[in-house]
C-alpha cells in the first residue's frame, strides 16, 4: 500500500527522499519555505558512497554532464606550497569502490534532483515553495499534520525533517535538544573562472593547504571550467565568532585577509585573484548519541537537521543523501500502519555511521589546523604514510 510522506525542506537531502520514494512508488509533499528554489551555495565533493546512490537513484548518466573527475588529492603547506602527499583519484577509485570521486556545484546537483522530482509528475511529489512550516501534530497514532505560516495544512502517514540545520521539525519534536552550536570556525567561499586564471593557477585536482588555524581547499567544478576555492579558518582565540548575518562583502573581505596574512605561494595567487568572497558562520552538534535522536514515532530527521557538521570530511549532503536513500528502504514494501517500525529501523541503520561521520570531521579540523612542533610530525606522518592516512575506506565503501 502507498505510504504518503510529508516532507519539510528542499535542499539535498529532502529532494532527494522526495526522489527516492516517488521511484519507491509512494506519494510525497515537498514543503520549502523559499518561494522559489535559487542557485544557492558552492562546490561539494561527493564520494564514491554518494556516487553510487545518486547512480542508484537514476541519475548517474545527468550526472556525468556537470560533475568534475578530479585526478588527484594533492595536500600542501599554506605557508611555502610544499607538497606532502597526494592520493589518486580518477580510475583508482572507480576500481576501488565501483563508483568516482566526483565534484559538482551544489546548485547543479540541486538541480539535477529537482527536474528529476518534478519529472515524477505532480501527483506523485507535489512540491510547495513559499511554505514556511511552523507548525506539527499528529491525529491520534495514525496520521501526522503540518501547517504553514500562512495557513497552509498537509496531512500523512509520515513527516520526515530535512529542514536543514536551523530546521523547525528538530525543536518540535525535541524541545529539550540544544540547538546546533557556532564552532568558532567560518569558511570564506569563491568561484573562479578556470580560463581568467594564469596557467599555473588552473586545477584538475582537489588540492588541499594546510597552516596553523586554517586550511584551504580548491576544486574543479562545472565540467572544469570553475574553480572553487573554500578557506576554512577558526577564530583567534578568545574572539566570539562572528553572527552568520554580520556577513557582508566587505566584512568577508576583511576577515579573510586577516586570516590568511601568513599564507605563501601559490595560495596566496589564488586568494588573490578571488573578486568577491562570501562567509559561512560554520555550526554544528555534537556527535549523535543514538537513534531516538532521529525518529520518534512517525518523525524523522534526515541530513543537516538530524546531524550538522563541520565540512571537513566533505560529506555532509553524502549523509543526506544516504539518509534518504536508507529511510526509503525501510519504508518500502511496508503499510501506513508499519510506519514508525520502518522508521526506528532507519534511525537504528544511520545513526552510527552519521556519528562517526561528524565525530571524524570535527578530528580533521583539530588534525588540518595544528600549529608548532607537531604539525611537523603530522606532515612527517602523512609524507610517509599519505594514502594510507588519505584514503577512507569505512567511509567510501559503505
Ligand atoms: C563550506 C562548506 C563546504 C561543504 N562541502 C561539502 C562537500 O564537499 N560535500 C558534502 O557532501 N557536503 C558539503 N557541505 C555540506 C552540505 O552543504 C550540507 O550538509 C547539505 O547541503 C545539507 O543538506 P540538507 O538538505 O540536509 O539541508 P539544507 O541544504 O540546509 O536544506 C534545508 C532546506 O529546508 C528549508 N527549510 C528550513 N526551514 C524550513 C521550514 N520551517 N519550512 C520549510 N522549509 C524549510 C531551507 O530553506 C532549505 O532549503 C559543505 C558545507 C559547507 C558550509
């Protein structure tokens, strides 16, 4: 029997659950506050993991058109440009984990998952922009309900929070949970045109530098014909970070520079030739704890509402999007009835692996940003070491 899914948020991670059913063959509403879906964000990397349902979700031929197969993961110092390992990527992945390392713009992705929503036709996804959710309940044990801030109301079998970090599906359910918190970390975003930049700034790679309280990382994107550069720099010690709406060109501009003043060659070119920056305040949680952090009867959380994470380990729409490719399992095959069954064994499937995920990310940062003597072990450590210390099997296998 059709299951009828109630879907807050479309970003990543809610088209894609919104996908994933409609090809499971049950009925959603996609509700979005936006009034309308932009070309919001910057490049993503997705690994082999991701690839592989994206593939499995039927879009691994659209895919192809925009992605970016970067050769390489070259790691460096920020401060002289000294190479000090590299891992490939193009072909060795493919051959190790049956799917690419691939890197793609956020909006092209968001893109690619939305036409194929809206290709399901309206009957089975009925996506509603200009729906800001505020408010939920349930009809007895058997239906959940919610309403918009402009009166508005959607009726199902089950509500799944893909609202996003500072989602309202979390605090609902969860009043007592605390909210995501500042990590005191804030990464400065810029695209490049690959054909305005000197030869020698051109990348086919994913090039990573490493200095004391920063890193920066650059990718091809668009086919190659963009480069994203990200800098990801913690505030001085003792500065409250930065309010997420302080954020102006200027103040990025500003707080850039101030962050970057020891950067050397090539880097330091690159951050040079950026026109415009734009600044994340970087939040997160502490790892999850347990599946009652995801689900409790027929609500459940998936990506960044469930489980916010710095962007250090590049997989924070790879959860999403395996959460939603894993809640859609559970859910297949079964009745309106089995619905908080199916959903306590999606919470049971992801919660450790999300935990291990943002409790990984937030040990890179701390391993990326070392200062003084044992950031010298740590380069000794990876120079010999590299793609042993580089590659993630846990991670791109599962
Ligand atoms: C600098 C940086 C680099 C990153 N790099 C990578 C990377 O390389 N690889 C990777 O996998 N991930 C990366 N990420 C993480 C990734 O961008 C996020 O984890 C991912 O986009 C989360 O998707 P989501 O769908 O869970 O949430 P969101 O994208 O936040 O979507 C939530 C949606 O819900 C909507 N919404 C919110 N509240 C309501 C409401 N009340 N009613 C209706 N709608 C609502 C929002 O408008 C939004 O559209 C990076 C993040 C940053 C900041």
């Amino acid at each position: 029997m059709r299951i009828h899914s109630l879907i807050v948020g479309g970003g990543i991670g809610g088209l894609a659950a919104a996908l994933a059913l409609a090809r499971a063959g049950h009925g959603t509403d996609l509700m979005e506050q936006a009034p309308a879906f932009d070309e919001v964000g910057a490049g993503i990397q997705l690994g082999p993991n991701v690839v592989r349902r994206l593939r499995a979700l039927g879009l691994g031929e659209a895919l192809e058109a925009f992605v970016a197969r970067p050769e390489r993961l070259c790691v460096a110092s920020a401060l002289t440009g000294a190479r000090i390992a590299s891992l490939p990527l193009a072909g060795a992945f493919e051959q190790r984990y049956g799917a690419p390392y691939f890197t793609i713009h956020r909006a092209d992705l968001h893109g690619l998952l939305l036409a194929a929503v809206r290709e399901q036709g309206a009957e089975q996804v009925a996506v509603h922009t200009g729906a800001r959710i505020e408010r939920l309940s349930t009809r007895g044990d058997e239906r959940v309900c919610v309403a918009s801030v402009d009166g508005r109301a959607w009726e199902g079998d089950a509500l799944v929070g893909a609202d996003g970090v500072w989602g309202q599906v979390r605090p609902r359910i969860w009043p007592d949970a605390l909210p995501a918190r500042p990590t005191g970390h804030t990464a400065f975003r810029a695209l490049l045109r690959q054909d305005a930049l000197p030869a020698a700034l051109r990348s086919r790679q994913v090039d990573v530098w490493l200095a004391p309280r920063l890193h920066a990382v650059a990718y091809p994107v668009r086919g190659g014909d963009w480069l994203n550069l990200v800098v990801l720099a913690e505030s001085p010690a003792g500065e409250a970070p930065p309010d997420a709406r302080d954020w102006d060109q200027a103040s990025s501009r500003a707080a850039l520079d101030r962050a970057t003043g020891h950067v050397g060659q090539p880097l330091r070119s690159l951050l040079d030739a950026v026109p415009a920056w734009r600044a994340w305040t970087l939040c997160d949680r502490p790892p999850l704890t347990g599946p009652q952090e995801m689900v409790d009867g027929r609500v459940a959380l998936l990506g960044d509402a469930a489980h916010p994470m710095l962007p250090y380990l590049a997989q924070g729409a790879g959860m999403a999007i395996e959460d939603a490719v894993a809640l859609v399992a559970q859910l297949d095959g079964r009745t309106p009835a089995e619905v908080p069954h199916a959903l306590a064994r999606y919470a049971q499937a992801r919660w450790a692996r999300n935990a291990q995920v943002q409790a990984r990310a937030r040990r890179n940062g701390r391993i990326f940003h070392l200062g003084g003597p044992v950031r010298w072990g740590r380069d000794l450590a990876m120079r010999f070491a590299g793609p042993a210390l580089m590659d993630q099997p846990w991670l791109y296998a599962g």
